[in-house]
C-alpha cells in the first residue's frame, strides 16, 4: 500500500487514495507530502540506516585510534575484533564494515593480479541479519519447512503463509512460534497474528528486496559468517573477512565468493554457502578453488541438506570440503587453529 511521511510534522500513515509519486495533504496538519510506492519507501530506509550505521562505525574507530593504545598481548587481534564464540550470547562486532577491515583481503587478492570488490555493509552486524542466521542455523531441522515456505511464497509472489502448528510437539510448536514473533519484532515479516486455540500462525510477507534475498539464501552466508567469526578468539592475529565478494580475474571472469575470510598469516578460506540444489556447479568450484591457488581443505561447500555421512563422502570424492551447519564450525576451528 502507497505510503507518505510529512516533511512539516512527520506523521506517517498509509494512503490507498492516492497514486505512487502524487500528492496527497498530511493527515495530521494539512501539509502537502509525496506518496511512495512501500517498497521503495522501506528499501531508502534501510539504505540510510546501513550510511548512518557505517558513518557512526568510523567515527568510533577514529575515536578508538584516537585514545592511547593498550599494551599489547600475544592474543590481541590485529585485523578485527574478535567475535563472540559459537553459543554465547549474540552481540554486534564492532569494526567489521570498514575498509580498513578489508585491507588484508584487498592485499592478498591484488598480489595474484586478481581484483575483488568488497562491500562494508555486507558485513555490517549492527542489524538483525546476523541473529536472525543463527537463530535459523541453531535448529535448522525444525524451521526448515518455515524457511521453505517462505522461500516458495516469495517465488510465486504470494503475500501471506499459514503454518499449522496442532500437529507437531508442544515444545517444537512453541519453538516456532516464538521464532515467527522474533522475526517480526525484527521486521522480516510484516504481520503476525497467533490463533492460539487453532494453532495456527499467520505471516504477511515483508516486500523489502533485502528480506527476501535473506529468505531466499542470504542466511545461510550469515550463518556462515558469524560462525566463522565464533572461532577468531582462538587465532592470535585475527581475520580479515567479507561476504558476496566479487573477484574479477585477469582474463575478466567474474565470480561471487559467498564467505572468504584471511587468518593472519595463513591463506584465506573461501565458504560457497547452498541452500538448495548445488551438484551441478561441483565442476565450477573444482576450478575455481584450483586459480585461487587454495588446499582441498579451505575451499568449503556448506550447504544445509547434506547429512554428517553425505559431507564426508563427498569431500572424499572431490578436491573440496563438504560440511553441514553442525560441521561447519569445527572444520574452521581446525583451519583457523592450525
């Protein structure tokens, strides 16, 4: 539905009247306002949220730099913060969407001719991407159907999914229920509404393009992401990391890298991140693992539908590492601490 906000009194309120981009009298105090398209008019916040979110980021980094440095240790982190581990209590990591951030990872890249764009506010954790990932990967089994609907709403352009929850265990119902409440106090969905004597769960999608590409597959490099950052507190240098990296080669091929990340003093570690089908692309990875110069074991495909025995039969066959959600964080434990 077309929304407006009033540049006079800032009063927000929809306007179904109206035409997207026409004008329409404030509710409130009469003042002429343009009406927006809700979309486009929730995409323009999120962008300035994610402006202002890196601007305040930098200023207190140069306030960090600023104050006298503490004396240094031989655990202390010299490319970025350390993360919180895989369990404890989820917190923001400052100093992740910065430049300086992506220093060591630019350099190793433009060292092999190879040139990477790298965004800051792929990594910027100040807003719920990143609990929501977790929250999903920690019980993937029970919200994998929630994922699944959704992802197919979206696909077929459907506004709203039902989920009935009379059916499952009373502790598995309940576990989804509050994840559904979560989510949409975090504004991943639109609306929720309980029928608790039905049991049933009624979602309105959010159209912003940035919560269907997190549905659509963006969890999971989220997940995988603040995985990887739970074991930087047991790699005394720190990791330089960054998510959707686009790497252009010599001869100008382009490729995405999902999740790469640098320990010091090591080579990076690339995370191809599969929320679906991923076989067909095995010859792709083979190559690409094989120009970036990487071992079979830092080449990862982490996808969400292999099972302990799969990922291992896999990563027997081929020069890459197959993992699961559950797998994921000791392979990287063992990269990290090697």
């Amino acid at each position: 539905m077309p929304i407006y906000r009033c540049n006079q009194c800032g009063f927000v309120s929809e306007d179904a009247q109206t035409p997207v981009n026409a004008q329409t009298s404030c509710g409130r105090c009469g003042t002429t306002s343009r009406v927006y398209g809700t979309v486009f008019f929730v995409e323009e916040l999120v962008k300035r949220l994610a402006a202002t979110t890196r601007e305040l980021n930098a200023l207190k980094q140069e306030a960090a730099s600023a104050a006298p440095p503490p004396a240094a240790t031989p655990q202390q982190p010299t490319q970025a913060a350390a993360a919180p581990a895989a369990g404890k209590a989820l917190a923001n990591v400052a100093g992740l969407a910065t430049e300086e951030q992506h220093a060591p990872l630019k350099a190793w890249f433009a060292a092999r001719q190879i040139e990477v764009q790298l965004d800051p506010a792929h990594v910027d954790t100040s807003g719920f991407f990143d609990d929501a990932a977790l929250l999903l990967g920690s019980n993937h089994t029970l919200f994998a159907e929630l994922i699944e609907r959704v992802r197919f709403a979206y696909r077929k352009s459907h506004s709203w999914i039902n989920l009935e929850l009379a059916s499952l265990a009373q502790k598995d119902a309940q576990a989804i229920n509050q994840l559904c409440r979560k989510l949409y106090e975090h504004t991943f969905f639109a609306r929720y509404h309980y029928q608790k004597p039905e049991k049933i769960v009624r979602l309105t999608l959010q159209p912003a393009t940035a919560i269907r590409h997190f549905f659509e597959g963006g969890w999971l490099e989220w997940y995988a992401l603040m995985t990887l950052l739970g074991q930087v507190e047991s790699h005394p240098g720190g990791v330089s990391c960054a998510r959707s990296a686009k790497v252009v080669f010599p001869n100008e091929d382009l490729h995405e890298l999902d999740v790469v990340a640098l320990p010091a003093g090591q080579q990076p570690i690339c995370i191809e991140c599969k929320s679906g089908e991923f076989r067909r692309d095995i010859d792709k990875y083979l190559r690409l693992k094989k120009r970036l110069g990487l071992e079979r074991g830092r080449f990862v495909i982490c996808s969400a539908e292999l099972n302990d025995e799969q990922a291992a039969g896999l990563s027997a066959m081929y020069e890459l590492s197959f993992v699961n959600l559950q797998t994921l964080a000791p392979h990287l434990q063992r990269l990290i601490s090697s």
